[in-house]
C-alpha cells in the first residue's frame, strides 16, 4: 500500500503524536508498505528518514508549528496517489484531506489523539469558552463523520467521541510502543550523578511541563510524601512551559533538594531514566493514550495515576498501579506513600504491569491498523480509486522527495 500520514507538525518537534507517527511508520515500511508524512516545515531541515513531504509555512514563534492552509503543487499532486490517507491533526490536515483526496475516492483514516474537549480555549482562544466548545464539537462531529474509520486509541475516548454523536465507523486500537527497549533496559544511569543512594525510592514523571498534566497536583501529593518519608526523591524529565512555575513553587515548599528537572532528553534516553526509578506518578487527566504510562509499564514500574480516559483505560487498580479519583490529593498521597513503603507491592505490581505492556507493542498494533486499512479498502466499490488516480500513479516519478 502507499500510505499518507498527514500531521500538522512533526520532526524537529517533540511529541506522543510525533512518535507514534515516526515508529507506526518505520514499522509499517518494515513489512513492505510506501509510507509518505505531509507536514509543513522549513524545507531547509534535513529529516532522518526519507519521504518526509514538507510544504513551506509561516513559523509560530517557537512552537514548531508553521501556519499555512494549503501544500505545494508537488505535495498535492504526491498526495492523490495515495491508497489510503491517515490523518493525525483534524483541522488543517484533515480539512486538506477532505479537499484534497476525498473527491478522488481516496479513503481517509482519522486517529483522535487528543483530548480536544479539554482544549477548546487552546485552540479557539478568541471565542468564549461556551461558544468556542460548541464550535468545537460540531467541527468535529462533521469531520468524524466524513472519514472512513475513526480510530479511538482507547475505550474512554471512543466514549468521548461518542458523546460527538459518532458511533458509526469507530474501532478502539492503540498506538503501538516499541517496547523492546524499556522490557531490555538495564539500569545504565547512575544514581548517584543525581544525588540518589541504593535506599532512595524514586518517583518519576516523564512527560510535557505543561499546564494540561496537572503537576502542580502532583507536587502538593510529593510535598505531603516528602515530610514524612525523606527517602523519597522525585525526578521529572522533560521540558516545558511551565517549567519556571513549577521551579518557583518547589523553592517555596522547600522541596529544591529534594525534586529534580533533568530538562529535555533523546527519547532514546528514556528508557535508562524509568529503569533507574522505583515508581512512576503522573496527575494528568487530560490523556488519549498516554505513552510514558505504557512505557513505565515495560519497565516494571508501578504507576499512580488519575483515574480517566487514557491512563484508566491502561492501568487496573490494584493490578499494575494504582488509581485514584481526579481532584483528590489524600488519596493520593496515601497510595502513593504506601507505594512507597511497600516494596513488595512494588514488586507486584510491577510484574505485572510488565506483562500487559505486551497488549501495546508495536508489531501487534501495525498487524491490527492493516488489517482496518485492507477492510476499508475492499470494504466497497465506491472507496476504490477512480481510474484516473491509478492512472496518475503511475506517471508519478517515484524518487526522494
């Protein structure tokens, strides 16, 4: 099959969406698909892989994005060759999948990675709040309902996009990790390069520092923790906006020697950082699928974690974590104090949230998202492509985009 993964924003930028995209492709490629991403970028940037298709934009500050409404010529013409399109951002990538491919019969694939209920100020800021979330769902109550298939990469958010009205045409499959890595790491890091000893329990948040993970949740869990059982350290990788928050609110609780930043890492570095730690701890209610959760699980760590759509779908409470209600910090601080003085549930829990981090490797879901793309393929006369699409194809000059 040639296969379009259409994004918003991709390489150099990092993000779930980012690498779900970079591995499903690699993998896909693996077993002999032509796999194509349509982004916007500078096309100065030189990419890692081949057949990265980037159209010219105009840079938002530096958030990686680049604003443009339409691709190149060469893009667009690329782009109707396709067997099948896969969009991953809905609103300029999927009103381009629609303009673009949906005439010529190409079918398209939506994966809902983001909680978008819970951003509509982020993404209609000019609008009041009311307004911008009815605006909001019917965009996508309209998109949903114009694609082929709707992938849900969890139960919570099939509920989600339920309550869009879209029950039609919807499958739960999740995105896959490779987790090879993180089942095979040995502790590579050296405790003592961040000021931890062998008895130091070690929580770990790996993600964005961003308002939407509510960490300074977290922080007030780890502050009560942290009076209580000094062995506990926390150590948060990764970067973001509220970076220089968080900082200023762990010098006013005292906790400074107790909480460090590592900043942004290689995601090849992660698996070193979960296998130096003991727990792993996120507050955030606002995931799809979150993968730092199920690469944790790889690992043998036992998660804390908010009971809602994405990490609920992923962890069982009291199987391989631990869950508690949103909003309520005495619960979790009271798990995530047991967690800690409880090694033997550490150790249980672990093993199994190892295990089911298998549901989730890579192979199994790219095997499954074929098997959705041959259906819609064969699934009607009408998604097949026109004549003149097979035609185009194959005048176009297959070379290194």
């Amino acid at each position: 099959m040639r296969i379009a993964m259409m994004v918003d924003l991709y390489k150099p930028h990092i993000s779930g969406v980012t690498n779900v995209v970079a591995l499903t492709k690699k993998h896909l490629e693996s077993i002999g698909h032509e796999v194509y991403v349509f982004t916007f970028g500078s096309l100065d940037y030189v990419d890692d892989e081949e057949n990265i298709i980037r159209s010219p934009g105009l840079p938002l500050l530096d958030t990686g994005f680049h604003l443009n409404l339409s691709y190149s010529r060469t893009a667009r013409n690329l782009l109707q060759t396709m067997d099948i399109v896969h969009i991953h951002h809905p609103f300029i990538s999927g009103s381009l999948a629609m303009r673009f491919c949906r005439p010529r019969g190409i079918p398209i694939v939506f994966t809902n990675h983001t909680r978008y209920d819970l951003y509509a100020q982020a993404y209609l800021p000019m609008l009041p709040g009311v307004v911008s979330e009815t605006a909001l769902d019917a965009y996508l109550s309209s998109f949903c309902r114009s694609c082929d298939l709707v992938i849900a990469p969890s139960k919570g958010i099939q509920h989600v996009l339920a309550g869009y009205g879209i029950f039609d045409r919807v499958v739960v499959l999740p995105n896959g990790v490779d987790i090879q890595p993180y089942m095979d790491c040995e502790q590579l890091m050296d405790r003592g390069n961040f000021g931890y000893d062998e008895n130091d329990i070690v929580l770990v948040y790996v993600g964005r520092i961003g308002p939407e993970k509510n960490l300074p949740f977290l922080l007030r869990a780890y502050a009560g923790v942290a009076q209580a059982v000094e062995l506990a350290k926390l150590l948060i990788v990764g970067e973001g906006p509220e970076r220089e928050n968080l900082e200023d609110r762990i010098n006013h609780m005292g906790l400074n020697k107790n909480v460090t930043f590592t900043g942004r890492v290689p995601y090849e570095q992660v698996p070193a950082f979960l296998a130096m730690a003991d727990i792993f701890i996120t507050a955030s209610a606002s995931e799809v699928h979150p993968l730092s959760v199920i690469e944790a699980l790889a690992t043998g760590l036992p998660v804390l974690g908010i009971d809602s759509p994405g990490v609920g779908d992923i962890i069982e409470d009291g199987v391989n974590g631990q869950l508690v209600l949103q909003g309520d910090i005495s619960a979790y601080t009271a798990k995530l104090t047991r967690l800690i003085v409880d090694r033997e549930l550490r150790i249980r829990l672990g093993a199994q949230a190892k295990l089911d981090s298998s549901s989730y490797a890579i192979d199994r879901t790219v095997g499954l998202l074929c098997d959705n793309y041959n259906e819609i393929l064969g699934r009607d006369d009408k998604l097949k492509q026109p004549i003149h699409v097979r035609i185009a194809r194959k005048f176009i000059t297959r070379k290194r985009w």
